[in-house]
C-alpha cells in the first residue's frame, strides 16, 4: 500500500459508511481547510462533488494536505486568515469552521492567534453562514470540559476549565465560540451544530515542533529509535478517535435536520493511558526506543473520555476504528512519507 493509498482507502470508507448522506451540488466552505481534519473533509467533500472552498492561512495547515485538489473544477483555495473580514459572491449553503492551531505545545508560543481564531474567526464565519443563510457547523473540543470531574463526558456537563491557565487560550475560546455560535442561533435564527471533538489521529498529522499531538510524536520517536517521551507518568488518559470515524461523525452532524441547534460529542470512547499507548505504538512500529519520562504540563487533564449516547441516538454514528488498527494505519502512512 502506498501513502496516498491509506488515504485513498480511508475517504472511500467514509463514502461508504455515509450512504445517503451526500453534499452534491452544495457550495461548502471549509475554514482551516488545509489542515488535518479539513483537508480528510475537503477530499469527501470533492468526491461528493460539492463546490467546496477551502480557506486557510496555512499557519497550521500545510498546502500539500490539499495540492492534489488544486485544480479541480470544484474546488477552490484561498490562502486567508478568517479571522479577518472576507466576502463571498457565490452562494455558500454550509459554513464548517475548523481553522484554529490545536497543539498543546501551541498553546506557549501563539496563544493570540488561537484566540483570533475562534473567537473573531467564529464570528466572521458566522457573518458569512448569516448572509447567505448557509448551515453552521462549529468544531469545537472536549477541552470545553476541562479537567473533566464527570467520566465518560456528557455534553450536559459544564465544564472545569482554568480561565487563566496556559491551556485557557484554546479552551476558553472554544467556550466563547459556543456561546457566539448559540447567540446567532437564538438571535438570528441561524441554523448551527456544534461538534465537541475528542482526541483525533490519522495520516496527515503533523509530528513536527510545536505541531505535534501525542500520537504522532510517538509515531516518529518510535520509528527513528528515539526516546518515547512520556509527560507525567502516563496514567493520564484520553480516548482515540481515527480520522475516518471522525469524520463522517462530522458530516452526519452538519447534514440531519434533527442535529439543528444541538452540541455533540464526536469520538472514540476507549479509553487509554499515556502509558499503554506509548508500549502499543512501540509494539507495531516494531521500535526499540526507550520510555522516556518528562515532567507533565500545567493543567494536563487526568483523563478525558466521551459519553457518545447523545451522537449514537442524533446521528446514527458511533467511532468503528479500532485503536491497534488505526494506529498501524497512521504508522504505515508515517513509514511511507519518509521514504517517498
Ligand atoms: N503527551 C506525552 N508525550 C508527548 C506529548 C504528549 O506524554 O510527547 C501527553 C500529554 O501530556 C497529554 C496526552 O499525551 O496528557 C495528549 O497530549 P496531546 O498533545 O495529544 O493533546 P491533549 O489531549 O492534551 O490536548
């Protein structure tokens, strides 16, 4: 299987499972549409063969996630920060806005720009979805629960969240995208969904510098025989959920009419230490890199788990992927991109 492969197998599999569920002939607008989940949304998108805009400022996001689309009839690319004013004159029937950095090690160095984006970025995006009357979808995070007290996580639970802490530049504008998306809904009738994203993995992730998440520093520290470099002592928590899963739990939000209005949770909901991820990546990356044990940062949620009952009654739609299997799935793609 070549690289291109993993992904060509995936995005026929979220056709698959998608059935009915088609876009065809809507004009979507992806914000972050260059980066991880957008440009895995992007590639559905085309094959459905909507119109689809894609937006990014590429602080994040990497042009090569979406090259292979340039090009095409319908699709379009527009290098933009959304969290400056943008005007469209075609008709857009669905805004999704997913453009914000999502590392933690982010966090440090551009909390500014984390807080543009989803709070003015919202805004704006909102604007637009407002004009032409498009459908909303708003990807939020299971960080709006914080350090959560209630495991699994409902979307009825508040939250316990630092306002001021180094984590709060996401978290909190995350909070603040909510309530801007819930105040568009009441006050203007528009019609929005909110996805609170749960940890998420897959080909196309950045394992570089400040970029990378959990699983694919692990990935590239396994296959370069490098320490594993466990935070804490790795009995935090968090549940996986692989990009195929996520993203059509995404698209069946943004498409039933009885998911208007309404918070869902979308993930995986097997749970996993630090500990036990880090020996299982090192188990099929075949690695002889040792644990290593660094200290854990400021405000590390403990564990992180969602409660799906609300996305398996609304949706139709639980995660399918297995941790193992979408784990030897990303390390394959990982494997082949240093080579090609
Ligand atoms: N983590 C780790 N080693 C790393 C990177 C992350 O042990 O090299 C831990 C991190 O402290 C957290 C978990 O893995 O407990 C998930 O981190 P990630 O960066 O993926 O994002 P988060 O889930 O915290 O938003």
């Amino acid at each position: 299987m070549d690289k291109k492969d993993v992904i060509q197998e995936g995005i026929k599999e979220i056709l698959r499972s998608l059935k009915n569920i088609n876009f065809e002939d809507q004009t979507v607008l992806v914000t972050g549409g260059a980066g991880f989940l957008g440009s895995w949304l992007c590639d559905v998108l085309v094959e459905q063969n909507a119109r689809v805009i894609c937006l990014d400022n590429l602080a994040s996001g990497l042009e090569k996630n979406i090259s292979h689309l340039l090009g095409l009839e319908n699709f379009k690319f527009i290098k933009h920060d959304i969290s400056k004013p943008i005007h469209f004159d075609e008709k857009i029937d669905v805004v999704m806005h997913l453009a914000s950095r999502a590392s933690p090690l982010e966090f440090d160095k551009f909390p500014i720009q984390i807080i543009k984006a989803n709070t003015l970025g919202t805004w704006i995006s909102l604007g637009i979805a407002k004009k032409h009357g498009a459908k909303f979808l708003f990807t939020s995070t299971s960080e709006v629960y914080g350090d959560a007290q209630i495991i699994p996580t409902p979307e009825t639970y508040n939250g316990n969240v630092n306002p001021i802490g180094i984590r709060s530049c996401y978290d909190e504008s995350k909070r603040a995208g909510e309530a801007t998306c819930m105040s568009y809904a009441r006050q203007h009738g528009l019609d929005v969904r909110i996805a609170r994203i749960f940890n998420t993995y897959g080909p196309r992730m950045r394992a570089d510098g400040v970029y990378g998440r959990v699983i694919p520093r692990f990935i590239h520290q396994a296959l370069n025989n490098k320490p594993i470099t466990i935070f804490g002592d790795g009995k935090q928590t968090r549940s996986f959920c692989y990009v195929t899963d996520q993203i059509e739990g995404l698209l069946r939000l943004a498409w039933f009419d009885s998911a208007k209005g309404e918070v869902v949770n979308t993930g995986n909901p097997e749970e996993t230490t630090i500990l036990e991820l880090a020996k299982i990546v090192k188990k099929i990356a075949n690695s002889n890199s040792p644990l290593e044990f660094h200290p854990l940062p400021p405000d590390d949620p403990r564990r992180r788990c969602p409660d799906i009952s609300k996305a398996r009654k609304l949706l139709n739609w639980e995660s399918k992927v297995e941790l193992r299997e979408g784990l030897k799935n990303t390390i394959e793609w990982f494997k082949l991109m240093k080579v090609s």
